[in-house]
C-alpha cells in the first residue's frame, strides 16, 4: 500500500504518469454548475456556489469552477483522455456530477473513449427541503470502464445506491468533501492491491478510502491549502493503518 500527491495542475501531472499506471479512476471534479443563470454559475467562486450563508467553517475556496458548460465538457474530455492513457485496459473511471451536468459528462466521458456503463447515485440525508418543490439531494457517478472489464480479477457485488451525509463539524475539511464511508465502498470496483487515481483529489477522501481498503493511490490537487491538507490525512491515515497492522501482530 503506497501513495503519491502531487500539486500541480491536473493536465499538467497527468501527462507525466506512464500508460497503465492505474486500476481505477475515481474522481469528484469541479461541477461547474449552481445558479439560475449562466452568469451566475460562471461568475460566481465555489464557496458562493455551495457553502450556505449561515455556515461557520471558513474553509479554503478553489479554482476551475467558472467554466461556461461547452468549456467545461471540452476541458472534461481532454482530461478524463488523459486519465483513459493511464488507466490499464479493462481498468474502471468513476466520476462524480451533478444533475446540471449529467448530461455534459456522459458526454465528455464517452468522447474520452471509456465505456459507459451506468450511473449510481449517493443520496444525502440532511439536504434540505424546498418548498413546493422536489427536495435536492442527490448526486451522481458516472461509471464505466476503459475496454472489457474482468470480473474474476475483482469479483465484487457492489450496490448502485449510497447514503451519507457530508462531514460536519471539525471532520469537514473541503467545500464539496464526500464521505469516506461512500468512497470505501467506491473504491472497492479497483481490484485489491491495485492502484486509484484522483485528479482533483481536494481534502484527500479518495486517498484515505484507497489506503484503508488496502489499494495504493496517486492523488493530484492544484489548491494548495488543500494539497496540504490532503498530504496530511493521507500520512495520518499510513500511520494508523501501520498501528492497527502492529497491534494485530502483538495479539
């Protein structure tokens, strides 16, 4: 079990990482979206964007949010090619979206080469209710694979539906941060001692869950406040797993 974390832009690092490096591409990318109008999804910061007017953190903003949808499909495709080169035939992507953006992403997902295989959906309890409309909270991950995938080298059964809520308190660490207890399951579609990449790994969720279920992972963040904080997690999260191993052993 190893890991890598480079900061730098996606693009930019991913071009340096050799052809079939990795098992399985898990990612929660900037959506570029909320707001009524265009104007307001492509002038508005990501904290505008999802950090509600009464919240007490003051966690760090992040670039790559201001993209109008046909740049952004562009700049997706581009790089989820990139990501395509350096996943191993058979290898699997799952990328998170919104239901904005769904359409945009299937798109660019499928134009980077990877077989489209379905969508699964992680459902959060505390969204909050809309009043005479259908209550948010839902978002979702486009899945698939780069070629046929072999089910006897990772014959899982993993389910298509995921409920958690969003860290609170002083366990959130990132504006848009997924639940670890969701991504441990997510990452359980890379074969075990394989290796999951992050391109946009943020606060670091994806490396941590890749570390406690036994996958090694390369993580690539272009914030640095949160390339920092990720490095930190990750580290935390080694030595932990050492210490557990250690006590095992002791028994």
């Amino acid at each position: 079990m190893t890991y890598s974390l480079h900061q730098g832009d996606a693009l930019s690092v991913l071009a340096t990482l050799p052809d079939g490096c990795v098992d399985s591409v898990i990612t929660d990318p900037p959506y570029n979206s909320g707001g009524r109008t265009a104007k307001e999804r492509t002038s508005r910061s990501a904290r505008q964007k999802y950090v509600s007017a009464d919240a007490k953190h003051t966690l760090p903003d992040f670039t790559g949010e201001n993209m109008d949808q046909r740049s952004y499909t562009r700049w997706l495709t581009q790089i989820m090619t990139e990501a395509h080169r350096t996943t191993k035939v058979g290898g699997t992507a799952l990328l998170f979206t919104d239901w904005r953006q769904l359409p945009a992403t299937t798109d660019a997902f499928q134009a980077a080469g990877w077989l489209w295989l379905g969508i699964l959906t992680w459902h959060k309890p505390q969204a909050r209710p809309q009043k005479g409309k259908f209550r948010q909270d839902c978002e979702y991950i486009v899945w698939g694979a780069k070629g046929k995938i072999d089910a006897n080298r990772n014959p899982v059964y993993l389910p298509g539906l995921y409920s958690a809520s969003q860290p609170s308190g002083k366990a959130r660490r990132h504006i848009t941060q997924k639940p670890v207890s969701v991504m441990r399951e997510l990452v359980k579609i890379c074969p075990e001692n394989g290796t999951v990449l992050d391109f946009t790994a943020g606060s670091g969720s994806t490396g941590v869950a890749a570390l406690l279920e036994g996958r090694s992972f390369i993580g690539i963040e272009r914030t640095r406040e949160y390339a920092e904080i990720a490095a930190d997690r990750l580290a935390e999260t080694v030595s932990q797993t050492l210490a557990q191993d250690d006590c095992t052993l002791a028994a």
